[in-house]
C-alpha cells in the first residue's frame, strides 16, 4: 500500500502574500471592524500564522491604514474609470451617489462600510492622520472629476471643485446619523442626492 504524500506549503512571493494579506484584511475589517476584526482571523484566510502577518504589516494599526488606502484607491479608480469610457460627470456620479448603490456600498463587507467604520475612529492616535488622508484622497478624486466635467461642460464653470468634493465627501458621511433620524430616509436620500447632482449642473442659458 502506497504510503499518502506529505503535503507540502507552497512560499508565495512576498509580494504576492503581502498582497494576498491585504485582500483577507480588507474582507475583514470591512465585514468587522477595527475594533473587532482580529489578526489571527486574516491569517487564517490567508494560511498563514499572525507572526508572518505582523512580519509584512507591522501592526494591526498598520495593516488597517493599508487597506484604507487600498479601498479609497479602489474606489477612486472605478469612478475615474467611469469617466474615461466617455460618460459625463454628473451621470458617473449620480450612478454611484445612487441611494440604492450607497446602500449596497455601505453594507457589511463593502468599502463603504470600512470607510463608516474608519470614521469613528478620527481621534485614534495611531489612525487618525490616516483616516483624514484617506478622506483627503477621496475628496481629491471628487475634485479631479468635477474638473474634468467643468473642461467638458457638464459642470458647472463657476462651482469650486475642492468645496464641491467636500460637500459630496460630507452628504455621504451623513448617511449613519440620517438612518438614524430621518423617518422617510429613502425619499430623503433621494431628493439629497438629486439636490446635491442639479446644484452642479450649467444654468440653463448660461
């Protein structure tokens, strides 16, 4: 009788397992949390041990940064992708500003609900700097968009890009304390979303 194989464990590539560690973490802490997204549960998805995780990382701290940084650059991509197929800015924006996508975008484990959680934790002294980063970036995605729409005259020329992003950064950071409050939050939702996008649109004759 033949005696069975030892199986052996296959070495990826640092940068293919530090990589592979991301993608785990990023599952689990926009499924979580940071406070309750654990360490030994990413390396389990991974197949490895927590020490290797902390080898790649550093800290929980640390990894969390990275997939904020990771998620925002996602998501900053999708939307300038949108935009280089050809379709106006406000179109690229009312798709993902969709109430029905924000829904979707914000359930546990999607980027909008690591970016939710992320936002709880502004004052963490080992996250904070990230978190206002991450925001940062988004809001700098935002702009570049609406710049973009202003030179194809789809926005409007006399809208500042920077404080247009930051309103959009903020009516989505709004969404948690509306849920809470708001007794027609769907319809709310919509008229918001339909204000924020017409208050960007060219006067008409103008």
């Amino acid at each position: 009788m033949t005696e069975p194989r030892s199986r052996t464990r296959t070495r990826l590539p640092a940068a293919e397992r530090r990589a592979s560690i991301l993608a785990a973490a990023t599952e689990v802490f926009s499924e979580t949390g940071y406070q309750r997204g654990r360490v030994s549960d990413i390396a389990q998805r991974v197949g490895v041990t927590e020490p290797v995780v902390f080898q790649n990382f550093g800290s929980k701290a640390a990894l969390y940064r990275a997939t904020l940084d990771h998620a925002v650059e996602s998501v900053s991509a999708l939307l300038h992708q949108g935009a280089d197929t050809g379709r106006p800015v406000p179109e690229v924006l009312a798709s993902f500003l969709d109430p029905a996508h924000m829904d979707r975008f914000h359930q546990p484990g999607a980027h909008g609900f690591l970016f939710a959680d992320a936002t709880a934790l502004a004052h963490d002294p080992d996250l904070g700097e990230a978190l206002r980063q991450v925001h940062q970036h988004f809001a700098d995605t935002l702009a570049d968009l609406l710049r973009r729409g202003q030179s194809a005259g789809d926005v409007r020329e006399d809208v500042d890009p920077h404080t247009a992003a930051w309103w959009l950064v903020s009516l989505l950071a709004g969404r948690s304390f509306r849920a809470a409050v708001v007794a027609d939050r769907d319809q709310v939702e919509a008229e918001l979303t339909d204000l924020a996008l017409r208050s960007l649109l060219p006067r008409e004759g103008g």
